[in-house]
C-alpha cells in the first residue's frame, strides 16, 4: 500500500494485522501525538483496530469471491479530498437593514448563545465521526478480497465470543437484584448483535449452498446456533416450498468461511477440528440431514499475488483447498 512517498506491505498473519516497514508503530503515534505527521500505514491499523468490532463490517464487505469490492487508494485519497472540502464553511453577509446598512440583530440571552454553540460542536463532531468512518471503510476495503474477509472474520468472532460469555451457567451473586440485571444486560447483548449476525451468515452461506446443491439463494434459512455441537443442516419441502435450514454457529464466519473452507470437495464444512497450514482437519456434510465426517484437507499455496507487490490481493489469489 501507498505509505508516504514508499509502498509499503501489510501483512495479517495469526489474527493479527502486522505492519513489517514500521516495527516501532507505538514510537510513531507518540511522535505524532507531539505534532509528527503520522505514516498512513499506521493509520491504517488504527482504523482495523477500531472496526475489529464494529458488525456493520458484516454488511459491508464481500459475500464471497464472485463479490469483490474494487476500492482503489486513489478513491480513497479523492473521498479524503472532497470531505475536506465539503467541510469547509463559506462566508455570507449578513442580510441588509431598512436603510441599507447591516441588519442589526438583538442580542441572544446567554443560555440560547450557549444551546447553539453546543448544537453547532455536537455537528462538528458528528462531521468529523462520519467522515473518518467514511475513510476507515474505504481504507480497509482498499486492502483488497484477502484483507476484507479476514476483517469479517475477526469481527465474527469477537461477537461470538461474546454470545458465548452470555450463554455460560448462571453465576448467583449475593442478592438477586444483581443477578436479574447481570441477566438483563446478556439479553439485551444477544438480542441486540443477533440479526445482525443471521444476516452475515445468511448472505455468505446462501451462495456456497447454490454451488453445493444447486438450491435458490432464497430458498436458504438460517439461524444461529447456540450452545454444543456444530448446529444443523436439513433439506425441507419440494418445489417452491423446498427450504434448506441451516443452523450455524457465529464462528463459522471466522473458522470456515474467512479461511475459504466453506465448500471443500463438494462437501459443505461446518466446523475446523484442527487449524493450520497447509493442512487441517474440519468437519463436512456430503448431504443435509447426514452426521459430518472429519475430512483432512490441503490448500494448494496461491503463489505471489497477481501482478506482484504493486498491485494488492484479489479473490484470484486465495488459497484453494482439496480434500
């Protein structure tokens, strides 16, 4: 990626994104807290950082590789640009009085002055907030197909971390006032982020269900899986009214799909006994309404990325695996 006047590589390896050309990162913030111009590679994990949560990744980024999302950094660079000069604030006379003269206005009373130049910071701010969210995106999305999915992937865990939490025994506190709201608030956590995550599984299992059984997109239903085991896959009805009901767990996302394991070996994946690389060991479906068999796969490495270090990774470059 772009990086001041070099090109530098950013590399995600071990759930981490890594920054090789600057291996002091925390130095340069400092530097740059004390009024040094901040390398735009360290901006960049700043924006991964602060969006390693945020679900609306889910929605944003790609449902898989016949979906990539094409941001150049030169678009990236024009948004920055134009938010720059869309901020700006003209100057307007004011309006003309009686006589011609400047209107003169009465004075505000203290608290009105007060409510407007709050309201007035409070927009600022709001300004400010949706245009670095605007450039984070574009930002990240810029990394290309590799680092995109990856993002994805992150994000799903961190929220299936947290059904998880929600989902262990009941621990009593001293009096059941505490233990009701301890109970409230896991409620309120899995109500709120559950749509969300349907949604995400929903629209990246739709298409690898097509490829696998030639069934309708829309014809996919899917829910999330809590709790043991890896969930649920059955095949329901016939002609309009076939369904295929999946049940899945959130980290799916992150172990199965981001890794480019959803569909190995016409089987559908649904859980990863033992990560690695270049070989694992998941658990596939040959056919819904069938128990999973543990499956060793292999993925064939991609080789360099098409056009070398200048250009950034593509769907085309990711790893393919075979049983």
């Amino acid at each position: 990626m772009p990086c001041g006047q070099s090109r530098h590589i950013v590399r995600w390896e071990a759930g981490t994104l890594r920054l090789p050309s600057h291996p002091d990162a925390e130095a340069e913030l400092v530097l740059a807290a004390l009024g040094g111009e901040k390398a735009r590679c360290v901006e960049l994990a700043e924006a991964w950082g602060r969006h390693a949560e945020d679900l609306s990744v889910l929605a944003i980024g790609p449902r898989g590789p016949a979906d990539e999302i094409a941001v150049s950094w030169d678009d990236v660079d024009a948004a920055a640009q134009a938010g720059q000069r869309g901020g700006r604030i003209g100057y307007r006379p004011l309006p003309s009085g009686p006589a011609g003269g400047p209107m003169r206005l009465a004075s505000p009373s203290i608290p009105t002055a007060a409510r407007a130049q709050a309201r007035y910071q409070q927009d600022m701010q709001d300004r400010e907030r949706a245009a670095r969210r605007r450039n984070d995106m574009l930002s990240l999305l810029a990394l290309g197909y590799g680092f995109q999915v990856r993002l994805i992937g992150q994000v799903a865990q961190a929220h299936a971390d947290q059904l998880d939490e929600a989902t262990e025994p009941e621990t009593r506190t001293e009096t059941g006032t505490e233990t009701e709201t301890e109970r409230g608030t896991e409620t309120e956590t899995v109500t709120g982020i559950t749509p969300a995550l349907v949604a995400a599984i929903a629209g990246r299992l739709a298409p690898v269900a097509e490829e696998w059984l030639g069934i309708d997109p829309d014809q996919v239903v899917v829910s999330l899986h809590r709790g043991p085991g890896w969930g649920s896959v059955e095949l329901t009805g016939r002609g309009e009214q076939r369904r295929l009901r999946v049940s899945l767990p959130t980290g799916w996302l992150a172990r199965v799909w981001a890794a480019g394991l959803a569909l190995t070996g016409r089987h559908l994946v649904v859980a990863v006994e033992r990560a690695g690389w270049p070989d694992a060991r998941v658990l596939a479906l040959r056919a819904p309404g069938t128990e999973p068999v543990p499956l060793d796969v292999h993925a064939s490495q991609p080789g360099p990325v098409s056009g070398g270090l200048e250009v950034r990774p593509t769907a085309v470059d990711a790893p393919h695996w075979e049983i």
